[in-house]
C-alpha cells in the first residue's frame, strides 16, 4: 500500500525485500509478541482490565481504578512498549532482511544505531498516533480490542514503511557514522 499508493510504484517496481521486513515483522512481533503482551501481561499488570472493559461508558467513568488502570496502559505503551520494545524490534528486523551481515549480534546493534538517529521523529510520530488511539483501545471491550489496534496498526504501519521502509533511509546516517568512525580512528593512528 505504501509503496503503490503514497510512492506511486508500479507493481513491477515494488521493492519486494522490503515487504519482506513487514512478513517477518507482522508475523513475530505483532502477530506473536504485541498479542502476548497486550492480552496476557496487561491481564497480569493490571487487573482491572477485563472488569473495566466490561462496563458501560457512564459505569467506566465511575470505576477509579479502572480509569487508573486504563491510562497505566497508555502510559505503558507510549513511554515501555513502544520506545524500547517495539522500535527496536522493528529496526532490527530490518537489519535482518536489509543487513549485509548474517550476525544476530550485527542485526541488533545497527538496527538500534539507525533508531537512535531517527528516534525523535518516530516518537513524536508515534505519540501523536498511538497515544489517543490507545486512550480509545483501553476503553474498548475486550473482544474488540486487538482488531481497533490491528485496524489501526495497517496505517501506522504503512507510515513507517513509507517514512522507513526503505534501506535507503539509514544511508546519510550509517555514512555519517562511517566517516565519524573513520575520523576518530585516523586521530587514533595519527597520535600513536
């Protein structure tokens, strides 16, 4: 969607490996972890949920620590979930379908190093997105829960692979990485 609609690509233009980090992405992350989280933990965390979820609007107004428990979970998702799970999650992924090297190790710490340059744009795009959607989720019915977030989640993903998707996003950054490694170790050889 991203690729044809927003960038206007041709089907035989699609950049197919960079599908491929949303296959991989979609399938392990969202599919498997944000579910086991989102449904398992937060029944742990925070134990008003199911109740709360339970209630009518007017009684959800009224149950204190439902509503507390309720913005515990936004807070949650805004300021643990996505910044330190998710996003780097995501950018390692795409060290692993994008990445030159077959070293785990190598897939998690370029995948962090280029969040680390795009980290104040992705979370004010995240906080300005999931922030009143998860106000909205964590409100809803239990049943209804995780569909208004994959709903929502189509989108936010279509942002990311259309602001990130592409391995050309992190070139100006590892290159400027690059050349400040290059730079200090030039001053390192220099002085001994």
């Amino acid at each position: 969607m991203a690729q044809t609609i927003a960038e206007k690509k041709s089907f035989s233009e699609i950049d197919w490996k960079r599908n491929g980090i949303f296959v991989v992405f979609g399938a392990a992350y969202l599919g498997g972890f944000q579910y086991w989280i989102m449904v398992n933990k937060y029944r742990q965390w925070f134990p008003t949920m199911e109740s709360f979820a339970k209630l009518s609007i007017a009684q959800k107004l009224k149950d204190k620590a439902g509503l507390i428990d309720a913005a515990k979970m936004v807070l949650f998702d805004i300021f643990v979930h996505m910044p330190w799970m998710y996003f780097p999650a995501y950018y390692t992924c795409k060290e692993f379908v994008f990445g030159k090297s077959w070293s785990p190790i190598d897939w998690v710490k370029n995948g962090c190093t280029n969040y680390i340059g795009n980290i104040k744009e992705d979370l004010t795009a995240m906080v300005k997105l999931w922030g009143p959607s998860d106000c909205i989720q964590f409100a809803l019915p239990m049943h209804i829960r995780m569909p208004f977030r994959h709903l929502v989640s189509f989108f936010w993903t279509a942002y990311v692979s259309y602001t990130r998707g592409s391995v050309d996003d992190e070139e100006p950054l590892q290159r400027r990485l690059t050349e400040a490694q290059e730079a200090v170790a030039g001053e390192f050889v220099k002085h001994d």
